[in-house]
C-alpha cells in the first residue's frame, strides 16, 4: 500500500492522540500523517485519498471539544471520492447509555453533507465484547460499530489488540478496492 493516509483526531486527554499513535505504528513509516484538529483545518483532510478521523465521546453522549469547534466545518468538506475510516473513544460502563455516540454523530454528520456522503466508508468494527445499554455508533442492523470502538476506561488492556486487528482490517479493506 502506497496510499498515504490522513489521521485527523481531537484529543482533550490524550487517549484519542496516544491512539493516533498506535494506529499510525500499525502501517509504514510515513504512510499515515497525524493531524490534531486543534492546530490543522478540517480541510486539510481532502489533500488525502485515505482518512481516518478520531473522536472521543464525552459525558452525555457529548462531541470533544476539538470537534465541537469544528463541526460546522464538515458540511463544506469535499470528500466524495474520498475513502473515510473512524475510530472513537468511550466508556461502557461509566456512560453505557452514551457509549461512542460521538462515533456516530460523526458518521451520521458525514453521510448528510452532499461533498461527504458519497465517500467510501471502510472499518467498520463487531460491537462482540462490548458491555454497554445504547449508542448512536451502531449500524442499522446493530452489528457493527461504524468504526473502532475503544474504551480506555473499562477495556483498557484490550485496547492494543484492536487497534491492531482494525488496522490489518483496513489494509484488507483498502487492497481490495485498489
């Protein structure tokens, strides 16, 4: 894979930076470029043909700061040709009613924009050994998350072996539409 891939993400308290992180170690080196959503537009995402954004899902089903500042941003992006992957952080237990409904904010705020709904959505994640009572991640048929669902709170030592899987899963996904 010679693609270079865009990894834009909010980070209040590091987990989803530290997850940039280990997503980027799981490719080439300078295959994957990190992007804190703090410091680089949104727009800077459309220089890529590979996306992947990352977000954490706050309290009540809230939106991470980083992203809340930029959400109006997503409706101008132009990423229709674009191939898109998510990952989100979140925890099951402490907010099991809310677990990774920023996750789907996201890909619901994506697939409503006409430069973004066309874009080809690759990574979704089983929701298989997750805990929690609802969320606004899940696909209608409610057997994916529509990206990696982390949880650092509850699931921390699982973490890395995910992270790991989604990522040979996005290679898999992204050599097939080559």
């Amino acid at each position: 894979m010679t693609q270079r891939i865009g990894l834009f993400y909010g980070s209040t308290t590091c987990y989803s930076e530290i997850a940039a992180e280990k997503i980027q170690a799981q490719f080439a080196p300078g295959v994957v470029e990190l992007h804190n959503i703090k410091d680089v537009p949104l727009a800077a995402s459309e220089d890529y043909e590979v996306i992947i954004f990352g977000l954490s899902t706050w309290d009540f089903g809230e939106i991470q700061e980083d992203w809340e500042s930029h959400w109006s941003d997503i409706s101008s992006l132009q990423l229709g040709t674009k191939i898109v992957a998510l990952y989100g952080m979140g925890d099951q237990v402490g907010y099991t009613d809310w677990f990774q409904d920023a996750l789907g904010m996201l890909h619901d705020e994506l697939a409503s924009h006409s430069g973004t709904r066309n874009c080809i959505r690759i990574g979704f994640w089983p929701n298989q050994g997750y805990d929690f009572a609802a969320s606004k991640a899940l696909t209608e048929d409610r057997q994916f998350f529509v990206g990696l669902a982390l949880d650092e709170d509850s699931q921390y030592e699982l973490s890395d072996q995910r992270i790991a899987d989604w990522c040979a899963q996005l290679r898999a996904e992204l050599a097939q539409l080559q």
